[in-house]
C-alpha cells in the first residue's frame, strides 16, 4: 500500500533508537509517596474534589468531578489518605489546584472495579457513559474530553475513525510499544468506536519508519473487514489532527472547525487502549506510558506509570540520570512541542507521554541571529502561515495583525523553528501572542454568551 501524507512539514532525526526496542516495564510508586491529582488535566471545564483531607481512599475511586458536559473525572490511582488539596506544577508549567494522596502502599481496589461489559449488548449511549464515566481523554497531548468527541452532533455524520499512531515526535516511542505488546487491544478499542459510528471506516495510520508496528497492527487486523492500517510517510508533523486527516482522506478541516466537521474522528494509541480498559475491562484511567529518554538518562525506555506520581519520582524509580553526562535540558513530551522543565517536582497527569534528558550536546542550540528572507520557514509550514511575517507582528505585540494574518491558525509545531537558518525562535514567539489571542476571544465569546442569555432572561420575564 502506498505510503500517504500531506504538504510541507519537517524531517528531523528521530531519535528514537533509545527507547524503541525497550519493552514496557511497569512502575508502581514508593510506599508513603505522594501522588498529585490536578483538577485540570483536559479541555473544558476543571473538576472539583470529592473527597476531603484525611479521608481514605482506594485505587479507582472517583476523587473528582464537574457537572460540565466538557470535563472529565479524576480518579486515585493508588490507595491512601488524602493528605492535603493544594497547587501542583503540571508539565504545561503552571500551578493546578490538586489532591495529595500519600500511596500507603497496599494498592487497596473500590468493589465493584474490573467488571467489564461485552460492548456489542451495549446501546450508544451507555458506551459513551461508560467512556465519560471512566476520565477518558485524549492522551496524544490536547487532553480532549473522549465522550465529547465521540458524540458530534447528529447532522455531523463521521465516516472515517483514524487512530494516530505515527508518533511523528522525535524520541517518544511508547505508543510504538502498545502497537508491537498489544495490537489486539487496540483492534478492540477501535471496534467500540466502530460501533458507535457504524457507517464509518477505521484507518490506524503508522509512520514507515516503524515497521514492526505495521506487522504487528495488520496481523491483529486481519479478518475485519472495516478496519486497515495504512502506512504514511514519517514526517512530521504526521501525527496532527488536521494533516493525518488530509493525508488519509484528502480532505480539509476549515479554520477553527473540528475534525468532525470533516467527516472524521481522530484518537491516539493509548487513548483506543484506555476506552477498550474502560469497557472491557471497566477500569478507570489511572494508568499511562511514558517514554523516558535522552543521553542524559541512565536507562532510556517506556514505563507504564500510575497518574499522578512525579517526574522526579520516575526518574529515581528507573535508576536516575547519566552521572558521567548529566543533562542539562528536561523535556515534558517531545522536543518540537514539548514545554521545558525547570524541575522534576512536577506531576504526571492523563497527557504526560514522555521525559526527555538532554544532555549539553543534545541540547544545543545555535545563537539567535536576524531574519534572513530566505521563506523557509514558509516553505515548511505545515499549515501554510507567513511564521517570518507572525514573529515580527508577535515581537512587536501587534495582536489585531496576529489574527489578521491567521495567527491564531498555527499549530505550534515548531516546524518553522527547526527549519530557520537563522534559528529565530520563531514557535516561541507566535505561541506566546497566540495565547493571549486566544485568551482574548474566548472571553469576548464569553461575554457575548452571556449577554444574549441575559437578554433572553429579560425577554421571558417581561413577557
């Protein structure tokens, strides 16, 4: 089958020969360790807690909740007394209101837990229930409610179910490792959201530069008429939403509209695995892997961990950093997208998939220089934007130009910054204005909700 993809893009080195050929190996934290349960680990509306300090909890009960349709409960993942509700540091880099569980080390379950259902005597409604009721969110990075996403709206008919399993990020390869250790469990995610869309085709996507993962996917494929893999070309990014769609389809997902609208859903590896443990299995996600990797590290693999344990507690668990090169960079996630850490005292959570540790050779980067007008950085976005003409409006806090000029569109990717000559922090830049952008209309949508709500309250009283 030939090989698809979309236009522009980059090709860095992949990094991956570290972590590939490690099997997944689980961790389970330290007895009297604290894990940390942020309230906001997805889009939409962030929960609240349920449970109070010096309550007792066990693994797999619900902690917290929000009565929003766009949330996701939180569970704990350990057993133990909750200990304090304070603010935690999240990879994103900011503080999040989270519970404090000190692990008593017993990993004491709720009744009731590993009670799965046969999915084919299940109506839509319960799946998606089930789906919601186990904190499923898209465990790719964007951390997008799966309920919601599996639940478009009725005059939105999806055709094509595309697992993202390029993992076009340098270095991450834990998704990799479920495809080649469990390929079954993915077919039998991917069936459940078949089910729900019964019109639809689903198409796993694998980059070709993971060729064990083809096999592996094809074999456990075989016999299923409405499901294939489909090979693409590795580059990145390859894995986004919006380009594994136009590659595999050919079709276009308009500015600020949803994959839907297109006619697709669109699911990473682990998150098909999560909503197969949710209703198979009726476990609740409590669990992800995370690759571990860079020179800087003494043991570079993929490591199943509970959420909610720290970084720095993983990086003990597995032997800690190369002493004789230490790294000098820590990653969350890959190193186009992933933000930098300043510390290891941070708390995994349900979109943590990778560590980098890089060492002062891994990390290096060129001195910034000025704008040369060479149009790579044109040449190689992968959405089409001006990034040259974007820094110079982001630098100079011209936010009406910024959007004018389809800021708010990037991806932020990094592809522009890789590909500089100049090596103009160009991603950076345009991140920083996109967010206040973004900041700004969606208050201002916000506000105009709100106001046509007091309108129409004001309407219906006076009549």
């Amino acid at each position: 089958m030939q090989a698809l993809t979309f236009k522009r893009g980059v090709h860095p080195p992949d990094g991956k020969a570290l972590s590939a050929e490690q099997p997944i190996q689980v961790i389970l934290p330290k007895e009297n360790s604290e894990l940390f349960s942020p309230m906001s680990q997805h889009i939409g509306a962030p929960c609240a807690p349920i449970v109070a300090v010096g309550d007792h909890v066990k693994v797999g009960q619900k902690i917290a909740e929000s009565p929003a349709f766009m949330s996701s409960p939180i569970f704990a993942s350990v057993s133990g007394e909750v200990v304090d509700i304070r603010p935690m540091l999240v990879p994103g880099g900011v503080m999040v209101n989270s519970i404090v569980v000190k692990n008593d080390g017993k990993m004491e379950e709720i009744e009731g837990l590993n009670q799965g259902k046969d999915y084919t005597k299940m109506t839509n409604e319960e799946i998606l229930a089930a789906i919601k009721d186990a904190g499923v969110v898209g465990l790719g990075g964007a951390g997008f409610p799966t309920h919601v996403k599996l639940n478009p709206p009725k005059d939105t008919p999806i055709d094509h179910i595309l697992i993202n399993a390029a993992e076009c990020e340098p270095y991450l390869t834990c998704d990799y490792r479920l495809m080649v250790e469990e390929p079954e469990r993915i077919v039998k995610g991917l069936q459940i959201m078949l089910k729900l869309h019964p019109n639809a085709k689903g198409v796993i996507g694998i980059e070709m530069n993971k060729p064990k993962a083809i096999e592996a996917m094809t074999k456990a494929c075989e016999g299923i008429d409405n499901i294939v893999v489909q090979p693409l070309v590795t580059k990145f990014p390859q894995g986004s939403e919006k380009h594994l769609i136009c590659a595999i389809t050919q079709r276009e997902v308009k500015s600020g509209a949803l994959p839907a609208s297109a006619g697709c859903i669109v699911d990473n590896v682990d998150t098909v695995i999560a909503i197969e443990r949710a209703i198979i299995k009726g476990r609740p996600l409590m669990r992800r892997v995370v690759t571990v990797s860079g020179k800087g590290i003494k043991n570079p693999g993929n490591y199943k961990i509970r959420i909610g344990m720290t970084l720095r507690d993983l990086v003990d668990a597995i032997g800690g950093f190369n002493e004789e090169n230490p790294p000098v960079k820590l990653i969350a996630g890959g190193p186009m997208m992933g933000p930098t850490l300043y510390t290891l005292d941070v708390a995994s959570v349900k979109t943590t998939s990778g560590l980098l540790c890089f060492t002062k050779e891994e990390a290096y980067i060129p001195e910034e220089k000025n704008c040369i007008r060479c149009g790579k950085c044109v040449d190689h976005c992968p959405m089409g934007l001006m990034p040259f003409m974007l820094n110079f409006l982001a630098l100079k806090g011209d936010g009406d130009a910024f959007v004018a000029h389809h800021g708010l569109d990037c991806i932020e990717c990094g592809s522009c910054s890789y590909e500089c000559p100049a090596k103009r922090q160009l991603a950076q830049s345009i991140r920083a204005l996109k967010k206040i952008e973004a900041g700004k209309k969606a208050a201002a949508a916000a506000a105009a909700r709100a106001k046509a709500e007091a309108e129409a309250k004001a309407k219906a009283e006076k009549n």
